[in-house]
C-alpha cells in the first residue's frame, strides 16, 4: 500500500488494526458494523465505501466471534481486493468448518498477555500465498536475507537487505510458551463456552435490561470477551463505577478509532455513516470472563451489575 489508497476496515476495533494502514501511508476508511447483535463490520456498509482508490479490506472478528466472510469474500474478488482478517480475539475460532485466520490472504494474531493464547507478547501471521510469505519472513528481520542462526550454521557467510524492514521476530522462549500453550487453547475455548453460556442464562432471569449480543451467531466462537450493552438512558461510567466499588472490573471495547483525537484529523481517515458503531461506543461494557470462572462468578456479576444498572439509571443528568 501506498499514500493514495484506501483500505475499508470497522472503526469499533484496537486502534492497532487501523495504525498499520497509516504505517503504510495508506487511507482507513471507517465502515459501520452489523447490528446491535453482531459487531462485525457489515458488508453492506463496505459496498459502499468502495472505491477506485480501494485495495483491501480489514475484518475484525470481534469477541472471538466470526465475521460474515463468505459476503465479504464475495465482494472482494468482485472489485480484486486483498482480504485481512484481525484474528486477534479468535484463534481456535471457525466458520462452516474452515478456521478462522485462512479465509483471507493474511490472517494476524496477537498473543498479548490478555488473550485466549498468549505468549505475554508477541504474534504471528498465516497465508497460503508462498510470495507473500516470503516477504513477510524478509519484513519481520529488517530485510536480511539470512539470519544469524543460518550464518551460525554455516548455511551463509553474510547477508544482503533487500527490503526496508522491522525487528518484528518473536524470541525463542516466548515461542517455546506458545507451543504449550497451543496444546490448552481447544480446551480453554470450550470452558469460556461454558462461562458464556451461564451468562446468558442468568443475566435472563437476574438483570434482563442489560443486552447481551452474540446470542445467535455464526460458526464456532472463541469467546474472547463478554460484552454487553447498557440500555441507552443508563450512565455508563457511573454503571462501570459501582461494578468497581463491588470488586468487579470493567472495561470497553472499543472507544471507536474515529473519534480519537489523531484519527479525528482532518484528511487523516474517511468514513461513511457510522451511525450503529458510535451507539455501541457509548453503551458497550465488557465484563468479565475466564475459562475459570465459576457459576458462583457469574452469579456475583450479575449481581453486582443488577445494582449498579439501577445506580446508573437514576442517576441525575450530568452527574457521574
């Protein structure tokens, strides 16, 4: 990518999915999302930010949750662009039985210390294009041909750079975490399941007035996050205040990109109707969730989220 062009991806994301576009000189261009049961970017709403400036588009699977890939696909190859997908929240996920991470040209992983794998740091990336793969193994080690292992094996003397690379390269320990920590992802998955579904269940009986999307959803979710959403006449931070006092942590995700001060520029991003994406920025809180949670946990969440709805919502206008 190159000053000029354009890349479509959802602005209720980390705002590392849209920095990566800037790295390249390249435009974001902000999509809404599905609906206030999905937080994937909405295909509809990327048909009609696509233009002739249009390279790629970025899809999030959020919360662990699959996006409509079969759609975007679609559209895709229909206007010869490139697919990334943000598998960020969503390694060990699929859709109709094809793993999330290999649907698009690239899939991106993240391994930080919060995620359903982790190394505490660190990444990786997966593409059946051999090309693109070994660009990516010259871009990850600034552009050098050989590496000091290779030359330590005597497979070469020196080196060359070929490409303006980055010291992107994960280090042996924190791979060496990673592959144990591959052999409990399956495993860990399934018990966020299960503490997702008790969710489910007893916010039903105990606090019915705060919304719990990804109820009905596509293909197999990795349950990275448990999000919920306020009703609209509720304080949030006076809500996320009283969970706090309770011993319960909080948090949001996300603060849409759009309207951060850096990306609310004039000429830095271009956006269509966003109008789904800045309601959940104002109503999303994610609560806990850990694959050792227990029913008890559950219980105690919601809880404490019964009474703090009911703090937030007399709340006095103004007052947080």
């Amino acid at each position: 990518w190159q000053p000029g062009d354009e890349i479509i991806l959802p602005s209720l994301t980390f705002v590392a999915t849209a920095n990566a576009i800037r790295y390249t000189g390249a435009t974001p261009v902000f999509a809404d999302i599905t609906s206030e049961e999905d937080f994937s970017i909405s295909p509809d709403a990327i048909a009609a930010q696509i233009t002739p400036r249009t390279r790629a588009i970025i899809v999030v699977h959020y919360g662990g949750y699959a996006c409509d890939m079969e759609s975007v696909l679609a559209l895709a190859r229909e206007h010869g662009l490139s697919v990334i997908e943000d598998v960020a929240h969503a390694p060990g996920g699929s859709l109709n039985g094809r793993m999330l991470g290999t649907w698009g040209d690239i899939g991106c992983f993240s391994f930080f210390s919060n995620k359903n794998m982790t190394t505490g740091e660190g990444g990786m990336i997966t593409t059946d294009d051999d090309d693109l793969a070994e660009t990516l193994r010259l871009l990850r080690s600034h552009g050098m041909t050989t590496l000091t292992w290779d030359r330590h094996r005597g497979h070469a003397a020196s080196y060359d750079v070929i490409a303006p690379g980055y010291n992107y390269r994960i280090d042996e320990m924190r791979s060496a975490i990673g592959r144990v920590q591959l052999g409990k992802l399956a495993g860990n998955n399934e018990r966020r399941h299960g503490v997702n579904t008790l969710y489910e269940n007893i916010f039903a009986e105990v606090c019915p007035d705060i919304g719990l999307p990804y109820q009905d959803h596509r293909g197999i979710s990795t349950y990275h996050i448990r999000p919920v959403l306020l009703p609209a006449d509720a304080d949030r931070s006076r809500f996320m205040e009283q969970m706090k006092a309770q011993g319960i942590q909080t948090s949001i995700h996300y603060p849409p990109v759009h309207t951060f001060t850096e990306y609310s520029r004039a000429g830095q991003v271009r956006s269509g109707e966003l109008t789904l994406t800045e309601t959940i920025g104002r109503r999303e809180v994610t609560l806990p969730l850990s694959p050792f949670m227990t029913e008890q946990d559950v219980v105690e969440v919601a809880g404490a989220a019964r009474e703090a709805l009911a703090t937030a919502k007399n709340t006095p206008a103004g007052v947080n």
